[in-house]
C-alpha cells in the first residue's frame, strides 16, 4: 500500500498529539510533534537569556536558530520523547511557561521558516503523520489527508490541567484556561501563518468523544482516502 501523509491542526490541547500518535502507531507510521519543535526553540531562547515572560531578543535568535538541533527519540516505554542539541527535554519543554512562550517565538517568520524546512523535508518520503496550527496549510499542503480538531476552552483546559497533574508540573484550573484562551487569540491573530482550518480539512469536534472514539473516526477517514485512491 502506496503511503502518504497525514496532517492534524487545531486548537492547543485539542488532543492532536494523542490522535496523531494513535495513528501513527496504527498504521506503522512516522509521528512528528511540530507543536514540541516550536517549546523546544522557545526553552532555547529562554536559556539564553533571549527570551522572557516580556519580550524576545530577536537579533540573537535569529543569529544562533542555526545551532538548534531538534530531534525525537522513543523511550524505553516506546513513548517520544523531544531532544534539544542531543538533550532530553521532553519534560521542561511541556511546562505552561514554555508552552506560553512557544506561542509567542511562533509568530517570528524566521522561526516558522526554519521549522517548515526541516518539517518539510520529514515528509519527503511520505508516511508522516504530524500536527500542528498550520500542517495542513503550510507544511503539508498537499496532504492527502488533512484532519482539524476543535473542541471548548473549558474542556481543553480541564484535559490541560490533567496532563499537568500527572506529570507533577504545577499549575491552577485558572491559569490553565487563561492560557488556553491566550494561546487561540495568537494563534489565530498571528500575521505568520495562523491558525486556521484547510479548505479540504475534515473537521471534528471532540468535546465530548473519547479517546477510543478519536481514533477510530481517524483511522475510518484515512480509508477513506485510501480506498478512493486505489
């Protein structure tokens, strides 16, 4: 069977991480976190002392983006993990205030650029699946399947804060959901390729399906498409 790719956008905590990892697996698949690439630049900058809750030096970034080297790698437990320059950072990077901070370095084009280019060349020989804000319309644009995920502030928030919990990262209900509705106003706002849903995107409200309800709705999708180009 002749692979393709798979792009999945939409909404911080929207669970685009859990359905593209789900896929991936599935199908046998490449999953690539584009979400972890921006915190991963942002904990760069922000250890550099380039970057703060206020501002953003860009000259410097933008002087030292080529040193960044971003890569993935399974744990034990097979599960992704993000490397910064050969460093695991999965669980700094996963803090609000990088997450935070992450929004904001993506709205610098030479960042996007960066990151589309090496994005880009992942999916050269296809059987990527990847998420995002803009796969389906930047990265990816001739993605043969293009899924938007959406969902309510309060329940990305409340799914949000859990994940927080678990990993032992503090946080609040309250700030968790400033924070989400902080992120969609920049996201979608941004001048640099903005949130926004593909033309030819197929669409999903997930607020109130599970998981397991996810995922086969995205696998039914992708045989779709299959099936259609067989």
């Amino acid at each position: 069977m002749e692979k393709i790719n798979i792009a999945v956008d939409g909404f911080s905590s929207c669970g685009k991480s859990t359905i593209a990892k789900g896929l991936a697996k599935e199908l046998g698949y490449t999953y690539i976190d584009s979400g972890a690439m921006y915190r991963a630049i942002a904990l760069f900058a922000y250890r550099n002392g380039w970057m703060t809750d206020m501002d953003i030096k860009e000259a410097e970034l933008q002087q030292h983006i080529p040193e960044i080297e971003i890569s993935f790698k399974a744990n034990d437990q097979g599960q992704q993990e993000t490397y910064l320059n050969g460093e695991n950072v999965e669980k700094e990077i996963r803090s609000l205030e990088i997450g935070n901070m992450a929004s904001r370095v993506s709205t610098l084009g030479f960042v996007r650029k960066e990151l589309v280019r090496q994005q880009q060349a992942m999916g050269k020989r296809k059987g990527v699946v990847m998420d995002g804000r803009d796969i389906g319309t930047v990265v990816f644009p001739d993605a043969e399947l293009k899924i938007f995920l959406t969902a309510s502030p309060e329940v990305r928030a409340k799914r949000r804060f859990n994940e927080l919990q678990t990993k032992d990262i503090p946080a609040s209900y309250e700030d968790t959901l400033a924070n989400v509705r902080e992120r969609d106003e920049r996201d979608t706002t941004r001048a640099e390729s903005p949130l926004r849903k593909a033309k030819d995107a197929i669409e999903l409200d997930n607020s109130h399906i599970t998981i397991e309800e996810q995922l086969q709705w995205a696998i039914d999708m992708f045989n779709k498409i299959i099936n259609k180009n067989e």
